[in-house]
C-alpha cells in the first residue's frame, strides 16, 4: 500500500470523500441553493412539535437525483436513496423512508410554482436567457386511472389523449422561465397572462413568439406595453370579419402608431425561431416532464415541476462546468 497521501484525500467521514468527488449527483447541487425551501410552513413541522428528521432541501436533491436517472414514483425512489453512496450525496444523514418521500412530494404541490419561479431567478443571474421567448403548451399524459384527469383533444397532433397539460416559456439554451400547469393542453387567456407575468418578471426579452392560440389582444397590447415584440400568428377564426394581415402584431402597432412597421420578411424570420421551443420542451421531457408515474392532480403537478426543476439544476451545472448548457445531460 502506497503512504503516499496525494492517492488518497485525508478525509474522516463518507461524506467528506464524497465531497471530493466528481459525480453527475454532486454536480447537480453543488450550485444549487435550496436554503429557502426551509422558509415555506408547508414543510414546518407539524403542530404535535415532532422533529423533522429530513431537511426539505435535502429531500428534494434526492427526489432530483431519482428523477435524473429516470426513477418516478415513492417507492423506487425509497430503494434507490437506500444506495449510501446516494443519499450521503443528496446531504442526507440517513435514508429517508417512501412515506416520507410520498408526504413531501404532495407538500411540494402547494409550492411548486414558487419554487421554480425561484430557481429559474436564481438561474439567470449566471446564465444568458437571449432576446428570444418562445411560448408553447405542451399534453401531460397520464393513466386513466386518474380519477381527476380528462380526456383532451390535441389540435397538433389531431388525436385525443387522457391527461392534463402545461404552458411553459422558454428562453435560450432549452431554458424553461415560466410556467402553468393546466386542466389541459389549450391554454385560456388568464394562463397565458400570468404564465407571461412571471417570464417578464425573470427578464425583457426583445421577442415574445408563440402560435395561433397566443392571438390574444390583451397578451399583445401587455407585451407592446413592456417594450416586447409579440410574434403569434393571426387567426381569422377569432372573428367575423377577418383582417387582411398574417400576424396579430401588425394591427396592434398600426393601431398604436402612425410611424412604427414591422416588415413582413423579419416577422416571418421571427417566427421560424418558434420551433425551438419544441426542443426545449423535449428537453424538459426527456428529464420526466412527459412521463408522470404518479395519479392525482396535486402528485402530478408537483411531477412536473420537479422536472422543470430538474432542468434548471442541469443548466447550472453545465453551465459551471463549461459545458453546453442546452443539454438535459451532465458533463464531467
């Protein structure tokens, strides 16, 4: 045996050594500050004065860590977390059990937007978001066991489907800034107003692109207010005396103003920008986004923001890796 000390760190415990390493999981959170998840009374403990034996934070860097190696559900992610070289990474003292797990995933549903909302501010004070917002709504399939899912239609793909949907936005890099979760896959204006609220709230982009469905005054004229181009195209279904005109935004400047135009050669060359945002939904799927192992509308929408979540962690560790932030992998 070598006494050379450079072969080994002089480390006392477990989780020193881990501490040393490089994994996919410390890379993970190593940027990543949960700190605040400790403010939300939703995660207090309870009124009987028990002690919480888990932390919040670290509670969700494990149900993070199960979600990147596509384990979904309490119960497998109880067995994977039982792996010490796991939950000593996830900052646990010691394995957390599946009521735990389950009792805080359905805690984490009354939060979940706030949460999100927080990491991705957190997100873009280190990462560039672009001049391009693009908006999209995506279907969240789930068994028909689901006694508080429904049966939806889904124009695109002209073919119905059993689940519930979200309106994200997303920015550079397949980043998601904002996002609803949603009866279903088409999106009321009231979604579609908040959603848009909470991206511009993160930072202005320069465009706001998104499809026929965001033909919306009241989402033009807001965005036009805030200095945002809103490129969606027109749709003549909306009235009965249709305009003369391709994209919505065109009427609302010619409304607006006597001197602004946009040329019809730059908002067709806008829009081609929108299928990005296809890419960035993939992306946020290929991290669980798409595949809910879980019934209930509370269990499934906490799914989703949890791999929303997820993406984000991923950006940042690619990004402080030096690595391509638009991947839903992690590169050492």
């Amino acid at each position: 045996m070598s006494s050379n000390k450079a072969v080994l760190p002089d480390n006392n415990t477990v989780a020193q050594v881990f501490k040393a390493l490089e994994t996919e999981t410390t890379a993970l959170f190593e940027n990543l500050d949960l700190a605040f998840l400790t403010d939300y009374p939703v995660f207090a403990p309870d009124s009987r004065g028990r002690t919480r034996v888990h932390e919040p934070p670290e509670l969700l860097k494990g149900i993070l860590h199960c979600f990147y190696d596509e384990i979904y559900g309490p119960r497998p992610m109880a067995r994977e977390l039982r792996n010490e070289d796991v939950w000593r990474q996830c900052g646990f003292e010691r394995p957390p059990s599946r009521r735990t797990l389950s009792r805080f995933i359905a805690d984490f549903e009354h939060v979940a937007e706030e949460v999100f909302i927080k990491l991705v501010h957190e997100l873009a004070e280190q990462v560039p978001l672009g001049k391009f917002f693009r908006m999209d709504k995506t279907d969240i399939p789930v068994d028909q066991r689901d006694e508080d899912a429904q049966w939806n239609y889904d124009h695109a793909e002209d073919d119905f489907y059993y689940g519930y949907g979200c309106c994200i936005v997303t920015a550079a890099n397949n980043i998601p800034v904002a996002a609803a979760f949603t009866p279903a896959k088409k999106v009321d204006q009231e979604t579609a107003m908040r959603v848009t609220h909470d991206a511009l709230a993160v930072e202005s982009p320069r465009w706001m692109i998104g499809d026929s469905e965001f033909d919306m005054l009241e989402w033009h004229d807001h965005l036009l207010a805030q200095a945002v181009v809103p490129i969606a195209p027109y749709n003549p279904r909306n009235t009965a005396d249709p305009l003369d005109i391709d994209y919505r935004v065109e009427d609302r400047i010619k409304e607006h103003s006597d001197t602004a135009r946009l040329r019809q050669e730059q908002l067709d060359k806008t829009y081609s920008n929108r299928s990005q945002v296809e890419t960035a939904i993939g992306v946020c799927k290929d991290l669980g986004l798409g595949t809910p192992r879980v019934r209930g509308r509370v269990r499934v929408k906490s799914h989703v923001f949890i791999a929303l979540c997820l993406r984000l962690a991923v950006a940042l560790a690619n990004h402080n890796h030096g690595n391509n932030v638009a991947s839903p992998n992690i590169m050492l």
